[in-house]
C-alpha cells in the first residue's frame, strides 16, 4: 500500500504531479529510488510527444561563478508566458546556466554541429586509429567511438548535469516537460570568462 507521505516525499522531490507520483511509486512497489526511474523514463516519452509544439515564451537567466571569473547566459524557451512566469521554471535555466559555467559546452545539441568542425576532429584523431594496426571497420569502430565521446562532452544536452551525474541536461529538461506540461528548449547560450 502506498501512502501519501511517500506520495509528498516523492512529489516534493521531483515536482511532477501527485497522481505521476503516485502511478510511479505503485509500478516501483513503493520503492523511491525504482519509482524516480519510472518518472525518468516517462519524462522522455512525454517530451517526445511534445516536440513538435512551437515555443512562444521563455526566459533569459543568468549564473555567475562566486570567483566572479565565469559566468553564462541562457535562454530557456517554452510554450507559454504561464509557464515562463514559474519561479521553478526560472530555476531550471538558472540551474542550466550554472551547469554551463562549470561545464563549458560548445553546443546544443548534435545538430550544431558543421562538417567542418567534425572534419578537424576525424583529422585529430585519425593518425591515432591509422596506427592502431586494426582492420578498416575495426577502425571505423573506433573512430565512430571517439567521435561521440568528443562530441558528447562538448554538446550540452549530451553532458552528465553536474549537480547529479545520473542524469543528462537533456534529461534534466525532459523532467521540466513532464513538470509543466509544455516542451522546453534551450534556445541559446553563451559563457563568458576572464582571459589571463
């Protein structure tokens, strides 16, 4: 039997609704930390649907390091002003903003980017897999490997959020879907540091 402390417990945790709480925590058996899984892998489900939404609002947040050496800017965008105007929605950029200070992402998301970018890193690494003595799609193999592990730690929503590594930035937003209802994206960014 579940009961509505673990129900609050949960809801107090993730912000997702009460009957999500409580739908999750009876597949998990009462299990939390089971039933924080079954959040997850539903918050993808629920962003996927929504993906062809437009966004019409969002907010511009910012974070500075307490150096005051490294900061950045975000533009996290939604569907509505209502969902905008939500202080927790406002906490989730500010909370992106501050993984991109940390974390120093060069892109979005794949899709950023250009053939040129990923040419001058397949030159990076080909002498490495020429070397390697292997056969062509053995090589093939590696440099495809190399590539994503490049490429994942520079593209923000492939990036492990640095507050809890268990969870992609991506994964991070889809959880804001699954909390407002509404799709979510970060429409831009920018880091700033000071040069020595």
């Amino acid at each position: 039997m579940i009961t509505t402390a673990q129900i609050k417990e949960l809801r107090d945790e993730t912000g997702i609704s009460i009957m999500q709480c409580k739908r999750a925590l009876e597949e998990a058996g009462g299990d939390k930390n089971k039933a924080l899984l079954v959040l997850r892998k539903k918050s993808a489900g629920i962003a996927a649907k929504k993906g062809d939404r437009q966004l019409g609002a969002g907010v511009v947040q910012a974070y500075v390091h307490s150096n005051k050496t490294v900061g950045a800017f975000v533009e996290l965008s939604c569907e509505t002003d209502f969902v905008a105007r939500n202080e927790e929605f406002v906490t989730l950029a500010r909370e992106i903003a501050m993984h991109i200070t940390a974390s120093n992402p060069q892109y979005i998301d794949e899709a950023d980017i250009t053939p040129e970018a990923r040419e001058k890193v397949v030159e990076m690494f080909k002498e490495e897999v020429e070397k390697s003595g292997k056969p062509a799609n053995i090589k093939a193999k590696m440099m495809e490997g190399k590539l994503s592990t490049y490429f994942g730690e520079r593209t923000l929503l492939s990036q492990a959020y640095v507050k809890n590594p268990d969870i992609t930035i991506k994964q991070l937003i889809d959880g804001g879907v699954q909390k407002f209802g509404e799709k979510i994206a970060v429409a831009r960014f920018v880091r700033f540091a000071v040069t020595k």
